[in-house]
C-alpha cells in the first residue's frame, strides 16, 4: 500500500527515497541523539571508566557507522543489491543491541554516581542526560530495525 511505502521511505533510505528529506530525517535523528550520548559522556567526570568507556565506544562506533551508511546511500552504492538490504539488518540490530547495553550500562553509573556521598549535582545531571538519550538512541535504532527487517523480508 502506499501508506506502508511512505513509513518505509521514512525509516529506510532505498531506491528513491535516497535523498528524500524523510531518509535525511532519521539519519539526523540518529546522528544527533548518538552524538549527544558522546559529547554527554566525554564532557563528564569518569567515576567507573570500564562502564563509561563501553558506553563511549558504543556511540562513537555507532555514529561513525551511521554516517558512513549515510553517505554511502547518498552516494547510491548500494543500486538495489539485496545484499545491501542484509548490511543495513547487520548494522541496525547490532547497533541497537550495543546501544541498549550502553544505556542500561550507563544508568547504572548514575545510579551509583547518585549514591556516592561527593556526588557533584553537574556530573549527576549529564550523566542522566547522556542515559536519557542514550534510551532515545536505542529506540530510533529499534526502529530503524524494524523496518529494515520488514524490507530484507519482502526483498
């Protein structure tokens, strides 16, 4: 149906939706909540550097490849390969699931960041600004997922 073909062109950049300013639109989303969860946990005091540099791997790894996926659609490498759909499912479920390890370990952090008795109000508040969208990244990449899944399927 056309309605489903609008959500798709939304969420996933393929065939003419390439330079769509919905497939622009996603990516932005995906760019801009990854990259705040960066400069959040890089700005930030490290009380448990193990915890917080995963949760920096995970969204420098992340943003690098959205932004490579990104260019290289826009570049229109992929010309219809079903291949190309099976990369885009590969990156976005592994991006999600690292994205969620990183939210929940990051939450963790705070938590006992808030517990700790010379807890400094500032770290405390970008470190739940980091968890905030750290979750919010989770579920654009969970949704980015989604619909990638529903594409390999009908390709």
């Amino acid at each position: 149906s056309a309605s489903a073909r609008g959500m798709h062109g939304f969420w996933l950049c393929s065939g003419e939706a390439n330079l769509s300013h919905a497939c622009l639109l996603s990516h932005f989303h995906l760019q801009t909540f990854g990259g705040l969860v960066w400069i959040l946990v890089a700005s930030s005091k490290v009380p448990f550097p193990l915890l917080q540099g995963w949760v920096m791997f995970v969204s420098v790894f992340c943003f690098v490849m959205s932004t490579t996926l990104l260019c290289l659609y826009i570049c229109g490498v992929h010309r219809g390969s079903s291949s190309w759909v099976t990369l885009d499912v590969i990156c976005q479920e592994t991006a999600a699931l690292f994205y969620l390890s990183a939210a929940v370990l990051e939450a963790y952090s705070t938590y006992k960041t808030r517990q700790s008795e010379n807890s400094v109000m500032t770290i405390y508040q970008e470190n739940i600004s980091a968890v905030v969208f750290a979750f919010l990244a989770t579920l654009m990449y969970v949704i980015h997922k989604v619909y990638s899944l529903l594409r390999w399927k009908s390709s």
